[in-house]
C-alpha cells in the first residue's frame, strides 16, 4: 500500500527527533573522544617512559586526534541533520499540495481568486466603455 504524504511526513519527522536527540548523546561522547587519548599518554607515560619528552609530544598529539575525530564525527551528524531537514520541508510541502488536491473549498477559493485577478480593474478610461 502507498504511503500518504502525511504519514511520511510523520516518519521524517521522528527521524529529526532521533537525531536531534543523537547531539544529546554526542556530549557523552566528546568525554570519550577527548578523555581516551589524553588518559592513554598519560598511563603510557607512567607506565612505559617516564621521559618528559613523552608528555610534550604525547599530548598534543592526542588533542590533535581528539579533535580530528570530534570533527569527522559532528560533519557527519550536521550533513546528515540538514539532508534531514530538506526532506522535511519537501515532504511538509507535498503534503500541503495533497491536502489542498483533496480539500475542493480550497480549491474553489483558488479558483474564485484567479477569475479576480484575471477581470479588468475599472479605471476611469474604460469607465465610460
């Protein structure tokens, strides 16, 4: 069975939902991101070397890779959001073309206003006429 543009609408709708939702979850994430190789230098350093040298190439190291990731991650998300986004307002749109399709007062209305624009305005020179 085909689906209306309503119900479509509605199912893109919760999709946008989910992912708005999913920046909610990113934050939890970004303590991963940020937290994982800053942790590893570290026990790395305490561990294995206990060289000052690893410290100050180790963690700019892992802030570069932190943000990398950070920023491949939230690309992603942003491009799929706004792809999400278009697809809405066609889908809105569409959906609002359907309900007029179907609604005849509208289209009457339609109709009513169009034969207006299309009569002659009376002006004074064909007035007289």
């Amino acid at each position: 069975m085909k689906e209306t543009q309503e119900e479509i609408l509605q199912k893109l709708e919760e999709e946008h939902t989910q992912k708005v939702n999913s920046l909610f979850l990113m934050c939890l994430e970004i303590l991963f991101i940020f937290g994982v190789p800053a942790f590893g230098v570290l026990l790395v350093y305490k561990l294995v070397y206990t060289d000052a040298l690893m410290l100050q190439i180790g963690l700019p190291a892992a802030f570069f890779l932190s943000w990398t990731i950070f920023l491949l991650r939230w690309k992603q998300l942003s491009s799929e959001i706004i792809k999400l986004e278009s697809n809405l307002k066609r889908a809105k749109r569409n959906a609002e073309d359907e309900r007029q399709k179907n609604n005849p007062v509208i289209e009457d209305q339609k109709l009513q206003e169009e034969s207006k624009e299309s009569q002659p305005a009376v002006t004074p020179e064909n007035k007289d006429a």
